[in-house]
C-alpha cells in the first residue's frame, strides 16, 4: 500500500471519529428559557430554569455550570458551582449589588450554548412576583368602526416588563431570547398604541376592523417570574348584536369591575362573592354559577352535592329528589346549607340503595325561576363492580330476512343497497357506554345509521342502504368505570348481483337472545322497532313493529306528527303483538307510540 493510499484511509477514519464525537450537533442545545430568581436573602440567591429540548441525536444532560456577573466592575464571568438538577443556590455574593447569571448545560459530549438573564438581579432587595390586580376580559365584542381599549393593571417588585401578543405573535419588537415574530402583514400597526404607566397596561385599537377578531394576551415578567393574561376579541359589524352582548354584561355585572366609561369600556368579570358585595341596583332572575354534577358513591358513605347560584334579589334554593321535595325534619340523613359566597349544599349522611335518583335544585326569586338537576348513585361499591364482557363475538345478519350470518374471522358479505345488521350482548355493571367504529373512524347516529343498547345488554348497530364506502372493519367498544371491551367484525358490500354470505361456508345461526316463547310486560315495550325505508313514489311500503304490553296497548302511528287515520292511502294490521301499517310511499317521517293503562 502506497504513502498516499495510507494517508487517505487515516484521514477517512479521523474525519468519522469527528463526525461521530466532535459534532457540535450532539451537544445539548440551550436550557428552555432564562434562568429566573425562586428565592433570594440579603447575600444569597435560588436559581431555577426549564430543562434543555430534547433532541434526537444528543445524549443526556449530565450538569449544569452556574456563572455570575458583578454589575459595574470585574468584568468577567465567575464559576459559582455545578449543579446537576435545574436550580441553584449561590451563596457569598455582595449584598445590595446587581448580578448577571449565566447557565450552560452539559453532556458527555461537551458544553451547550448558554441562557444569560435578561436582567441584573438585585441582591439585598426582595423581589414580588409579578401579579394583575384587574384581568382582562376572556370574551369580548367590538362593533366594527369604534374604537377599543384593553386595559389591566399589574403590581411586582421591580416594575414588570409589559408585552402584548396577538394570537402568540409579539406586537412591537421582539421579546428577549426570541425571533421577532410580528404579524405585521396582517395588522395595522399605525392603529394600534400600547401604554404602560408603571401599573395599568392598555392596548388601544382604532377603528377596528372584522380582521382584528383574535386572542389578545398581555405578560408582565421582572427578575422574579411572569405572568400574563388575555381576551378574546371578536369584531361584528351587526349593531344589534353588539348591543345586546353590552347589555348582557350589564345586566350581569352592573357596576362591578368597571374600569372606564364610553365605548370600548371593559367590564371585567366579578366573582359571586364580589356580586354580593356591591351594591346592586339591577335585579335579575337567578343563574347557575356552578351546577350540580352526576355523583356515584358506596353504600353507607356520605355524599355531598352542591350548586352555586347568583340573583338579585338573593334566590331561595329548594331540593328534590324524584320530583319529591327533600324535607330535612322528617328524614334526618339529609341536610341543607348555604353561606355567604351562595353556594348550596345537599348533604346525604349515610347512603342506601334507595336513594338512588334524580336530584334537583331550584333556584327562584322574584324576577324568574331556574332549575338544574343530576344523577345520585348508590351501590354496593368498586368490589361489586363487573368489568364489560361479550357474552359472544360481534355477529352480523345479511338482509332483512336474516338468511345469512357471520362472525369471528368470518367477512360478513352483504349486497349493494341491502341492510347491514350487526349484534352483540354485553354484561356490565355498572351501565356501559357504546361507541362504534368502521376502519378506526367513529360512527355517529345518523338517518340510514341506528344504534341501541337494551336494558339487557342487547347491542345493535344498523346500516340501511348499504354502499361500498360501508365495508370495512367494525369494533364496538363497551366502557365503564372498571374497564372496557371491544368486539369486531369485517363486513365487505359486494355489488348487488353477487350472492351476500360469508366468506366460509361455515355459518351458524345467530344466538337466541329473547326466550323462545313472548316475554311478559306490564308497560308497553318494543320486541321489533320500525326500520328506515327507502322506495320509489308511488311504491307500497310495509312498515312493520311489534310491540307488548299488559294490557294490550294501543298503537298510534304518526306522519309527520299527524295520525294516520286521517290519510286514506294508510291500512293498519294489527295481528296480537304485531303492527302492520301500509303506505302507498310518500316521503315523510312515520312515529308509532304505544301506550296502555
């Protein structure tokens, strides 16, 4: 091997031992923001700051080198210390002197780019985080043409630092640390004025336009953190709308939060308490502030269900259950509570099975009256409850007459414009909620699409009219509070001359859920429920429904919410617990309600 050849082939493994060790890519990249001031005393500091950004190529952060900067002399970085966490307390610094301090982190491939503080921390001096005094609004209109201002007031100790960004791009300038990042292409920055007096913050915007719709957020940071708060404009161009949203929040807020007067004044939003507080001189019916929620709790345990409610004059608060009202003195597990901040409270000392229901409170002065309600459920607890389960696999029948069927690994084949049945029975408790999905895409109810889940545990998912976007993988999940189950079945919609069966010739006829014989029913019940139907003008359609009852009841069908009786071209036929109506097909919605006594 010749000199030359030799010196390639070193030159080639040097230069691949620096690709792989000395790239400055594998160095971890800066921390995730400046380092911010946690604590401090008279000659001490606590340094923290966010983690580097992972990357893909570099190796794990191993320590971080801590450097402080003396304001005013030396003129150089000192090394405070190493620290492998992110954060830092550096004691023996100058009392009552400003410093800079610098972090670098460090990998086992060498040091990182390094995040100084944008501004001197004064020692001797103790630091308020910023903090608002008054918000923004979260929701607010303009009529398009006026002109608006934004305004809140902020304290902190030093004066924060004030920035305004629109929907998260920084109006005026750039912020430390960042890539200026201004929309000025689609804002007017002549219409727009910023002031900062030390404490109130304001945005002014003239003559708005539709294109100022956006979230505007205002942050204030000093040495010791930052803070930050936003609206969200939206500009009509409809007067009326935009006064009756002002009248609204009048209506809502009179004279609480006010910050201005004449157009663009913003009202803030005030808590319960603060409506309580002032001195009302609007009077409006009751509201939730707070509703009910559906509750679930052990046998024998207690539960406590509260509400918030606003008005003027200050609403009564009753309770029911079952539309039953709830009387204290002559049940004493229950009790009533209100305080000054108008919150209500029903509280259940020790719960039984029968208390299960329907809990509601009324809230009613003498402007109006409003209700709102949960679900109270008592049982035996975790240890009684039973995990979803599919008593078989998900199966499907082919057609209406349900000549065909199919399951497991099975590929359920059904015609072009036929009707796609799948079935299912699930076991549970407590009760399961059912989602359908056809190739991971959920399915929601629609006209040609019907779901149900019986009180037995009867799962079905209809499909009429069936086209070739309908094949494909179908899963039924079925979810409560210990776990969850799923259940599939392929189904491919062949076109309509082929012949609909199963992809083997291995087919079995679907399980029997109901008895063989007719169950028995005191209130009337739907064994088969009408079906969705599409024909020709003119054709003649069967609509067919079977329904029990003790005593029998009596079926009443709808046409578009009239009888049919008073229709020529519709024949009832009525066979025992069979229905039959016959249509000469018009379009329209059929309703059968059944009912006895």
């Amino acid at each position: 091997m010749s000199l030359t050849n030799i010196y390639s082939a070193v030159k080639s493994a040097l230069s691949f031992v620096w690709g792989a060790f000395g790239s400055k890519s594998y160095v971890p990249g800066p921390i995730g923001g400046e380092p911010i001031v946690t604590d401090s005393g008279r000659n001490w500091v606590t340094l923290s700051w966010p983690k580097p950004k992972t990357r893909i190529e570099s190796a794990p952060v191993l320590a971080y080198k801590v450097e402080a900067w003396l304001v005013g002399e030396g003129a150089r970085w000192v090394e405070l210390g190493m620290s492998p966490i992110a954060s830092f307390d550096a004691f023996g610094l100058q009392g009552g002197r400003d410093y800079l301090f610098r972090v670098t982190p460090r990998n086992r491939y060498g040091w990182g780019e390094s995040v100084t503080t944008s501004t001197p921390v004064a020692l001797g001096k103790h630091m308020i985080l910023p903090e608002f005094i008054s918000i923004l609004p979260g929701q607010m209109k303009a009529l398009r043409g006026m002109d608006i201002k934004l305004e809140c007031q902020v304290r902190g100790d030093p004066i924060p630092d004030i920035r305004w960004y629109r929907d998260g791009f920084l109006l005026f300038g750039k912020a430390e640390g960042e890539e200026k990042k201004t929309e000025e292409k689609s804002v007017d920055m002549k219409r727009l004025q910023i002031t900062f007096d030390g404490s109130k913050c304001a945005l002014s915007i003239k003559e708005v336009r539709e294109s100022d719709t956006a979230r505007y957020m205002c942050e204030a940071s000093n040495a010791a953190g930052r803070v930050s708060t936003f609206a969200r404009l939206l500009v009509v161009t409809d007067p009326k709308v935009w006064a009756a949203d002002g009248k609204l929040r009048k209506w809502r807020m009179q004279s609480v939060g006010r910050d201005g007067e004449g157009d663009g004044e913003v009202v803030g939003r005030a808590s319960v308490s603060a409506l309580e507080d002032a001195d009302l001189t609007c009077e409006f019916p009751p509201q939730f502030t707070m509703r009910l929620r559906d509750r679930r709790v052990q046998m024998t345990y207690p539960v406590r269900l509260t509400c918030q409610v606003a008005g003027n004059p200050r609403p009564d608060v009753v309770w029911h259950k079952d539309g039953k009202l709830i009387n204290p003195e002559e049940d004493d597990r229950w009790a009533i509570t209100s305080d000054e901040e108008r919150f209500h409270t029903l509280e259940l000392s020790r719960a039984v099975v029968e208390d299960s229901g329907e809990i509601s409170a009324t809230a009613q002065n003498a402007h109006g009256s409003v209700s709102c309600r949960c679900r109270l459920v008592v049982d035996k607890g975790i240890r009684a409850y039973v995990a979803p389960e599919f008593l078989f696999p998900l199966e499907g029948e082919v057609g209406p007459g349900g000549g065909q069927v199919a399951s497991g690994e099975e590929a359920l084949k059904v015609p072009e414009g036929g009707e796609i049945r799948l079935l299912t029975h699930v076991e549970a408790y407590p009760s399961v909620g059912i989602m359908w999905h056809r190739d991971g895409v959920r399915l929601r109810p629609r006209r040609l699409t019907i779901m149900t889940l019986d009180h037995d545990g009867r799962v079905e998912l209809v499909v009429a009219s069936a086209t070739a976007r309908d094949s494909g993988l179908y899963e039924c999940t079925a979810t409560n509070e210990v776990g969850r189950a799923t259940t599939s079945l392929r189904v491919a919609v062949v076109p309509a001359d082929g012949t609909a069966q199963s992809a083997t010739s291995s087919l079995r006829p679907i399980p029997t859920l109901l008895p063989p014989h007719i169950p028995y029913s005191k209130v009337p019940m739907f064994l088969t429920k009408p079906r969705s139907t599409e024909a020709e003008e003119g054709d003649t359609v069967i609509i067919h429904c079977e329904v029990i009852g003790d005593p029998k009841p009596e079926v009443i069908w709808l046409r578009d919410w009239l009888k049919v009786r008073y229709s020529f071209y519709f024949i009832q036929f009525p066979k025992q617990t069979l229905f039959d109506l016959l249509e000469n097909f018009t379009t329209s919605l059929i309703k059968v309600d059944g009912l006895n006594i």
